[in-house]
C-alpha cells in the first residue's frame, strides 16, 4: 500500500512538473504548491503535506492565506496524533489574528482539539469565551452543542439539558441526539470498583461478573477455591511444613488478593468502555 501511495505522489508529481518547459515560475507558484499539498492531504500523506504547506507559507505574503495555510498544517498535526503540536499552532494563530470572526472560528477550532484529547475544562473555557461575543448564528449553535458535550461527559447533566433545551437548539435534531444520549446515559449502570473488590472477598471472582466479566470471574473463582482446596487438605493431614503446603499457600494468597485488586481495577475498565462508547457517539454526532 505504502509503495503504491509513493508511486501515484511520482505520477502527480511528474504531472505537476509539465508547465515547467513553459513557464518555470508557474511550477513554483503558490497555487500549485498548495493543490500539491492539498492532493498529499488527501491521500493520508500528512507529513509530506506540512512540507508543501510549509513551503507555502513561506512564499505567500497574504495575512489571510496564512491563517488558511496554518490552519491546514494544524489539520495535519491533528491526524498524526499529534494534537499538542496542534493546539499550540491554532493559539498562535488566534494571537496573531485581528479578525473577530477568524478568532472565534479558531478558538471553536481549538475547543474542538482539547475536547479530542478529554481536556473538557479547556474545551469548556474557549467555548464559553466565543459564546459570549459571537455573532455568526451557525457557529453559535456549534459551540453550544460541544459545550452541552463537554457538560454531558463531566457529568454535568442540568448544565447540558439547559443549553439542549434552549430556544436556540431545542429543534436542532443533533441536540435531539444528545439529549437522547443524556437519557441513555442516565440509564447505564457505572460499577462501584469498592463494591465490587469487596465482593470479591467474601466470594472469589464475583466482583468480575458485576463488573460483566464472567468468563475471568469464572476463572478467579476457580484458582483460588482450587487452590485453597489444597492448602487446607494439607491442613487437615498435619503437613504444615512441608514444601507442597508453603507453596500452595502462596499461591493461594496471591490468587485471592489479585483476584480482589482485578475486580477492583474491572469495574474501572467496565465505566472506561461506556464512558469511551458514550465519547464515540458524541463525535459521530458533532463530526469531530
């Protein structure tokens, strides 16, 4: 696959090169470079793409073209994972910027970033900054949906209903979305890591099935009662001091104790999986 996306970029490369015969400074222009780049994007080949849009950026002497260019390097960051890289190129790019409606685009922009990397408090605060001063009604009602997100994952929930509910958004069917998702939400049952370790210790393995997994509650239950079940017939023949007895009371301790830490630790994995499902809706819906 990697070997086929280098020859196609030759291929598009060649192609681009054609004009040169004619008119060198043509192939060097500034629209050329971007559409190079923009073609690279497009095609998954994010860090060659910062290279031409860099190389853009460079040549290019309009205010506007270069938020436009920084804004698609930012893009490009955030594909690689690299959303910190991200984030400090989108709050330069609002520092630098005059324009009332580029900020508020960038800072939404910027929401949206902290909101990707579960910073909500972040996410909230820039959001909270354009809600105030905005005047764009589209872009409004974008920023009050992330912010209604943000509340709904801090569990926040009247936060999040009262923007839902709002004059602005109570017909905006991506609000109808959410407020279903705060009603699901509602309904799912988080697991108690306590409760659960200590159901584990009056029975082995139980505190696994509360947390929905059988088959390693199963598993603990029968380690440590098999175990133990050897331990205390070695009890019962007197053989307290024999190297099988040691040894399988270690191994019974420790099965016992990992098997309350595990459910412990389950239960937290169990609200990590629906908090993370609860999080892929939210994005599905608000297209992040």
């Amino acid at each position: 696959m990697q070997i086929k996306k280098q020859f196609i970029n030759s291929i598009f490369f060649i192609f681009l090169s054609f004009p040169i015969a004619e008119n060198n400074d043509n192939y060097y222009s500034i629209n050329q470079i971007i559409e190079y780049a923009d073609y690279l994007f497009g095609n998954e080949e994010y860090q060659m793409a910062i290279g031409e849009y860099q190389r853009a950026l460079y040549l290019v002497d309009n205010n506007v073209k270069k938020i436009e260019l920084k804004n698609n390097i930012a893009d490009c960051y955030k594909q690689l994972g690299k959303i910190e890289m991200s984030i400090s190129l989108v709050k330069s790019m609002i520092s630098e910027s005059k324009q009332n409606d580029v900020i508020y685009r960038l800072r939404y922009k910027l929401a949206q970033l902290y909101f990707e990397i579960e910073n909500y408090f972040l996410s909230e605060k820039y959001l909270n900054q354009n809600i105030l001063t905005i005047q764009d009604s589209e872009l409004l009602i974008k920023n009050q949906l992330l912010l209604a997100a943000t509340y709904i994952l801090q569990n926040q929930i009247n936060r999040a209903t009262s923007i839902l509910n709002s004059e602005l958004l109570i017909k905006n069917p991506i609000s109808k979305q959410l407020s279903d998702l705060i009603q699901k939400k509602n309904e799912m049952n988080k697991k108690n890591p306590h409760f659960a370790a200590m159901l584990s210790a009056l029975i082995p393995g139980a505190g696994k099935v509360y947390s929905k997994n059988i088959n390693d509650g199963l598993y603990s239950m029968f380690s440590v009662l098999g175990t133990g079940y050897v331990t205390h017939n070695e009890i019962k023949k007197g053989n307290t001091k024999t190297l099988k007895f040691f040894t399988f009371c270690i191994i019974s301790t420790t099965f016992y104790l990992g098997n309350i830490y595990g459910s412990y630790i389950e239960s937290h994995l169990y609200n990590k999986r629906k908090q993370q499902k609860l999080i892929i809706k939210i994005k599905e819906y608000l297209e992040i």
